[in-house]
C-alpha cells in the first residue's frame, strides 16, 4: 500500500513481496549450490570453502525469506501498525494519539530523499515508520501528521524532491576528477599491462604474444582514461517548472546541458536499472528526437514515480507520453 491521497489514512509500507522474495532467494540458491562439487573433493581447503559458502548462502535465503512486511495505517487518532511474516500471522498494534510526544523526521543514509518518521512515546519507546513513498510531497506529509497528533517543533526534513521547492535535485552537482587522480589511475593503467612483460624479462624468458599485445592495450587504457574519465560522473538534473536542466560532463571535464521541456517528450517511463526495485529505479525520458535522458537513481518504484509525476505537471506533458 502507498501513501494514501484519497482519504485521511496515510499508508506506508516496507517489505519485498513473495514474487520479489523468491527470485531473490532462488539466485542466492543457485550461487550457492555452484560451490556444491567441492564437497567430493580430497581437497580440505575447497571442502571449508564449500561449506562455508552453503552455509552462507543457506543464511542468506533464510534472511530474505524470514524478513517481515511492515504496514503502518496513520490515522487522525492512532497509528495502526501491522507485521507480517511469509507463511505467518499477523501481528498488530495500536498506538493511541495520547501516547505520541515527539516527531522526528531522520533522513536515509543510503538514499538521501529517502525519509522516515520517527515517534516517540510516553514510555520513552521509539517507532520508526517505513519510509515515506511519495517523496516529492514529504513536508506537507509530516506537517498534516505534526498537526493530527499535537506535536510542537517538528523539524521541516530537508527534501531536495520536495515539490515545494522552486527546483528539484536530482543526483548531485557534478564536478570533473583532479587531473592528479586521472594521471595516477592512467599510470597504474600502464604499468599493469606492462608487469607481465616486466616479469618475463626479469626472469630471462622471451614475452609471450599476449605480454607483447598487453604494451599497446595499457596504452590504449591510459589514454581513454585520461581522455573520458570525466563522462562517467553521471547528471545532474534540474527540475523546473516547464522544463528539465540536465547537467553533465564532456571527458576533458568541461561542463555541458541540456533542456528537456513538454513538448519535446514522447515518453516517460519509469525503469529499474540495477537488481532490486526496492533501490535501483529511475525516470528514462525519450525525446521526440530519438534522445533518450535517464536519471540519476531515486530509489524504490513508488518513489521514482512520485518524482516522475511531478515531472509530468511541471513539464505539462501530453498524456499519451506519460507510460508511468
């Protein structure tokens, strides 16, 4: 369930479905069993490591499987939170208004527009809600519950997604690799590709094909380094209201933008680049030019869907564009 915008219950949510669980588990499986032939071996270090790696992996699906869904209902009087386990009962508990005495807003350390509400009880008892999914609308999210239960001086969290701001952030502000930094990973470049020809040498054996092939390869590594290692700094994105600065890097370092505005959009889409939905998606936007924009990463789909529907009031974008 995601934040609820069509009636006074506000829903959060944290936990990977079963689908999600299985997949995740059935990979971790099948790494594990890979280390399976070592256990017939004669050999006692690849027995150990053999062991050790069902034994971990064993661990490994046992966590993902075991890790409970958590549901919290917010509503004007009490807080309803719900645990659940696969193949488990649920478990409930209410927590009246009276009870609450602080709010606090902590922000993520893994994703910084990645925020959590933090209660504190009469007993002293701290809560820790799952995160907030509709990340482009989290202050007047915290202040609606600050007003709901009485609680003074709540900090505004700072969002650079807030839908508030002027301008959103995405990623963070680009800036070019020291050239000392460059030179150093171009040498070690070089000399890599260069040891094993060093080594031949060094023990009076002729190089082989590939050390002689490795000289020009290192070479070659070294130059594409020093040449465009600025272009893998990723973009900054801009959000305004009627179109998108993306910021970026050409490889000497210099900078470069690009402007997306409404009418230029053919589609926009939300899409997951990485290995899990719960961390790794983004907004990909397809110009009617055939350039295609993807975003630095948000998080979870949830959230990059708030973002990208903020995206598409902002821009005025068609609604037969909008594939979200």
């Amino acid at each position: 369930m995601d934040d609820a915008t069509t009636s006074n219950d506000i829903r959060l949510r944290e936990g990977s479905s079963i689908a999600q669980r299985l997949i995740m588990a059935g990979s971790a499986a099948a790494v594990a069993l890979c280390f399976t032939p070592g256990l017939f071996t004669h050999d006692t270090l690849e027995v150990i490591i053999s062991v050790a790696a069902l034994l971990l992996g064993a661990a490994f699906v046992c966590g993902i499987m075991l890790a409970p869904a958590v549901v919290w209902i917010i509503t004007p009087n009490e807080i309803l939170i719900g645990q659940q386990r696969p193949f488990g009962k649920l478990r409930t508990r209410v927590v009246a208004k009276d009870d609450i005495r602080e709010l606090q807003v902590p922000g993520s350390k893994r994703a910084k527009a990645r925020f959590q509400l933090a209660f504190t009880l009469a007993s002293g008892e701290r809560l820790t809600s799952p995160p907030i999914s509709d990340v482009t609308h989290v202050r007047d999210t915290v202040a609606r519950i600050a007003a709901q239960f009485g609680v003074p001086n709540v900090e505004a969290p700072s969002n650079p997604l807030d839908a508030s701001n002027p301008e959103m952030h995405l990623g963070e502000p680009l800036e070019p690799f020291p050239a000392r930094d460059i030179r150093i990973v171009a040498l070690i470049a070089v000399a890599l590709c260069a040891v094993p020809y060093a080594y031949k040498l060094w023990r009076g054996l002729p190089p082989g094909p590939i050390d002689i092939m490795l000289l020009p390869v290192g070479a070659i590594a070294a130059f594409a380094v020093h040449r465009y290692a600025n272009l893998v700094t990723g973009a900054f994105w801009i959000i305004r209201q009627g179109d998108i600065r993306v910021e970026r890097l050409w490889g000497d370092g210099t900078p470069r933008a690009d402007h997306i505005e409404g009418h230029d959009v053919k589609t926009i889409t939300v899409e997951r680049r990485g290995r899990s939905e719960d961390e790794h998606c983004i907004v990909v936007i397809r110009l009617h030019s055939g350039r295609r924009f993807r975003s630095p990463r948000i998080g979870s789909r949830l959230e990059a869907r708030a973002v990208a529907t903020e995206i598409v009031r902002r821009l005025g974008i068609a609604a037969e564009s909008n594939r979200i």
